[in-house]
C-alpha cells in the first residue's frame, strides 16, 4: 500500500459489476487499486443492469456472495446501494450520491474495463462523469487504449495523468490507465461450470462456492 498523506483524506474508487458470481478476477484488480493507488475500494454491485441480461443470482444472494468474499481484511468494502435501488441504476446518479455524501474534496475515482471506458459515449449522460470522479480504465499487458471514439478523445484532452499523486491530490477530472494482473476468469465460466455440474473451484473464493452449493444456485443458467 501507498504511504498514506496524513493531510489528506483517503480516495474512495468504486468498481461496479453484476458480481453474478464475484470472482478471483474481480478480487484481485480491486485489491491491486487499492494498493497501487492507497485508497479504499468499494464493490458496487448491480441491482438491473440497463445493458445486461438479467443476473442469475438475486441480488441478496449476490451480495451475502461478497460479504463472504470479503471476509477479513479492510481495505475493500461491499455498496449496496444499487440494490436497494428499484428501476435501472446509471453511474452517473450513483456517482453524485457518492459525491454528496463525501463532500467536494474527497477523491473519487472510478474503475472502468478497457472496453467499458471505450464505449463510454454510449452511457447515459456520461460528459458529467469526469466532473464528479477521476477515470481509472484497466488494461491488460499490451492492451492499448488508442483510437478512441472522436467525442471521447475530445472530453479527455487535458486529463490524462500517470501519476498516482494526481488522482489522491484532486477530486475529480483526472483519467488514468492501470495495468493489472489478468486472471482469465469470468462469471459466465463459472456459471457454465455449475450448470454442466463441474466444480468451479479456485476460480473464487471457498466460502462462496460453499455458498452456490448451499444454496443450490446456478444449477440451471
Ligand atoms: P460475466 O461473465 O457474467 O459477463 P464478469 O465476470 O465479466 O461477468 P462483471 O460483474 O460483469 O463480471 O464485471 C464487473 C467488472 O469486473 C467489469 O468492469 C469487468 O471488466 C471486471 N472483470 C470481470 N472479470 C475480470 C477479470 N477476470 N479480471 C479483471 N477484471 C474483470
């Protein structure tokens, strides 16, 4: 982890998923933001995702899945609040809500994909982002973030950064890209595993797969 700034608070990035089920892929990149970048990163599950089929876990079980993932260290935390939210959630109201609550001062920062941060012209209002948080897009080795969308290069001019200190130092305004480890791992692997009746062992947590079994999820997508 980065030596904390006693002067300043610390950042709070949010990594947004359908988390259906949370996985070893997901854990690490959260954890490697949280030590590359010193902040605290919270895991937002989804409760409709506007450009998703719908989950095959409900959203309880999807969340008690990352309480369980999560158990026993401090520096990622489970959001709930799309869940508790009825209708489709936009990152753009659930960044302002996160902005009221921290103040105008605090970092914000939120954690796209590659692919997602390409396609962001397609999100609903999305010229507003950069105003209440920091971009951070995650790259794999030798993944490039180049011949971006003409709107998209012109909204980021002037934002870019590759320095840490720029994204702890201000609020909001800053886009970063961040190279993670990649874990060739996703939900629809493990739910496919389930549903053919093999074990998706090692690619999540124990205790959430002791969950799945338990609760006899997945069985059928
Ligand atoms: P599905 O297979 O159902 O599409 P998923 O595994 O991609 O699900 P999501 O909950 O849709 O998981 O992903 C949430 C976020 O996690 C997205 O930003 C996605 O890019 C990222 N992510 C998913 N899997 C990985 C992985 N193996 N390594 C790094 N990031 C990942």
């Amino acid at each position: 982890m980065s030596a904390p700034d006693a002067t300043r608070p610390i950042p709070v990035a949010v990594f947004g998923g359908t988390f259906d089920p949370v996985h070893h892929g997901h854990l690490r990149v959260a954890w490697e933001v949280a030590e590359q970048l010193g902040c605290e990163v919270r895991l937002l599950p989804s409760a409709r995702p506007p450009h998703r089929a719908v989950p095959g876990a409900d959203a309880e079980d999807r969340a008690r899945m990352l309480e369980l993932a999560l158990a026993g260290q401090d520096c990622l935390s489970l959001d709930r609040r799309e869940l508790d939210r009825s209708g489709p959630s936009y990152s753009v109201d659930t960044l302002r809500e996160m902005r009221e609550e921290l103040g105008p001062d605090r970092p914000l920062i939120f954690i796209l994909g590659a692919d997602a941060f390409r396609a962001l012209p397609s999100w609903h209002r999305w010229h507003e982002l950069p105003g209440l948080a920091h971009l951070l897009a995650m790259t794999r080795p030798r993944q490039r973030l180049d011949k971006l969308d003409p709107d998209l290069h012109a909204a980021m001019v002037g934002r870019w950064t590759g320095m840490t200190e720029r994204l702890r130092g201000e609020p909001a305004g800053r886009v970063m890209v961040l190279r993670v480890t990649p874990l060739s791992i996703s939900s629809s692997l493990i739910r496919a595993e389930l549903a053919r009746g093999r074990s998706p062992r090692y690619l999540l947590p124990a205790a959430v797969l002791d969950y799945i079994q338990a609760r006899g999820l997945y069985r059928g997508t």
